[in-house]
C-alpha cells in the first residue's frame, strides 16, 4: 500500500509545489493511516487542514481505497 500512496502523493506534489508548499510521506499504517508533513508555505498556512483533508486525503482515498485517513506528524 505505501507505493500506491507513494505514486498518488507524486501526483499532489506538483499542485502544492506551485504555491510554495510541499508534502514529505511519513508513514503509512497497516490499519490505512497515512501521516504526512506539510512543508513550506503550506506548513503554515491556515488553509492547511483544508488542503490535507479536502484534498490530499480526498484524493488517497480516490485511488488507494485502503487509506482510512491522512494526518500530519
């Protein structure tokens, strides 16, 4: 399951990249929990909870089906 959420977290990267952020994959866990470091400007951006759960576990969740939810560590 990490190399598919690998892949997804490659496919996100770039849109976060072009707003100054980036997104650094921590751990994934046998019960489906992804844990991951929001950097740069999304590390501190208000916006970042939204970003995490509307997008990036949105899109995990689309196209890893065992992911049960992303936080960051």
């Amino acid at each position: 399951m990490k190399e598919k959420v690998e892949a997804v977290i490659e496919k996100i990267r770039p849109f976060l990249q072009r707003d100054g952020g980036d997104i650094e994959l921590i751990d994934v866990s046998q019960e489906g929990i992804v844990k991951v470091r929001l950097r740069g400007a999304c590390g501190s951006c208000p916006m970042s909870m939204m970003t995490l759960k509307m997008g990036v576990e949105k899109q995990l969740k689309a196209e890893v089906p065992e992911v049960k939810e992303v936080i960051t560590g």
